[in-house]
C-alpha cells in the first residue's frame, strides 16, 4: 500500500451504515486511509470527541449521524444497560462542550441540522479549526454527493478545506445549507 494522502475517522451513528460504507469506499478509493468507529452506545462517541480512540494522525472527522434541532441523534438503550454516568440523550452544544477534544481537527457533521450555529460553536471553542454542517434536513443523496464532492477535490484537485467545501456546496441548491465554521485562530 502506497502512503495515504490522508487520514480520517468515520464515526458511524445510528442507522447510518449503508452512508459510511459509501463513503468509506469511496474515501479507500480516492486514497485516504479510513479509520472507521461504529456508536453503539453513548460512551462509544464520547471516547472519539475526547480524542481517546482517534488514531494518531487523524487529519479529518467525519460524523454520519443523524441530527434534529442541533443535535446528534443517540442509540437508545435498555434503562440497565447504560454504565453509570453514562448520558441517556441525543448530543447537543452542552455534551459537546463536555466531553470533545479536537485540537486542530476538521470536523464534518453530515446530519440534518448539524450544521447550527450553537453546535459548531461548541465544536470550535472544544478545538475544531473548522467544522461544517447542513442547518437544515438535506436529502440523503445530497449529504453523500457533499462528501464524495469534498473529498475529491480536497484528495485529486489539491484544494483547501474551504475551496473544497465551495465546490461541494455548489453541486446544487439543496446544498446551499451546508455552512462552514473556522476558529478565528485558523
């Protein structure tokens, strides 16, 4: 194996799987190395945005979830099944703001709303140099043709995090709602 062009975590959510394996093929094919997370449960994701289980390196992070109102939609467990201190709601600002850690990442939420103010806010103020998201419920198709876009030109056409996310966000107006959050410090 050639040395990839780059590194990045696929963090799958529930009921997300047919997207990430899309997208992981596709991301193998172009040439990144795709280091993939199934969330199974709460403490799962909390172990990737603490940077716990991110593989050193990790240039990008790709959340596939679903998302409602700001958040990321969380598995939901039996009462005596969660482990003790362990959250029992979706993800908003304040879990993120709680248990991320990513200095320096780039951070894509490519879930219906992920792209709010208030998220990528506390993405940014936990380290993120950029995050981008959709403020609004894209179709499906549209949330993977914005990755597959981002990721093209990012890998085969050399562009920047913000030349990239312009190019994919100009596929079609649906894509109109994805939005891009930088750290002042970028």
């Amino acid at each position: 194996m050639s040395k990839p062009v780059m590194n990045v975590a696929l963090v799958c959510g529930p009921d997300c799987d047919m997207e990430t394996q899309a997208v992981r093929a596709s991301l193998e094919y172009f040439g990144a190395r795709v280091f993939t997370y199934w969330i199974g449960r709460p403490n799962d994701f909390i172990s990737v945005l603490s940077g716990e289980d991110i593989y050193p390196g990790t240039d990008i992070i790709i959340l596939c979830f679903h998302g409602d109102e700001g958040s990321f939609i969380m598995p939901e467990l039996g009462e005596d099944v969660y482990e003790a201190g362990e959250p029992q709601h979706d993800f908003g600002p304040g879990e993120i703001m709680r248990f991320a850690k990513l200095d320096g990442k780039t951070v894509i939420g490519n879930g219906c709303t992920l792209g709010d103010p208030a998220l990528a806010k506390a993405f940014l103020d936990r380290g993120c140099r950029t995050y981008i998201g959709p403020d609004d419920y894209p179709d499906g198709n549209a949330a993977l043709m914005f990755l597959l876009r981002f990721f093209y030109e990012m890998i085969q056409n050399s562009k920047s995090v913000r030349e990239a996310y312009q190019l994919a966000r100009s596929i079609d107006d649906e894509l109109f709602m994805y939005q891009i959050y930088e750290s002042p410090l970028s």
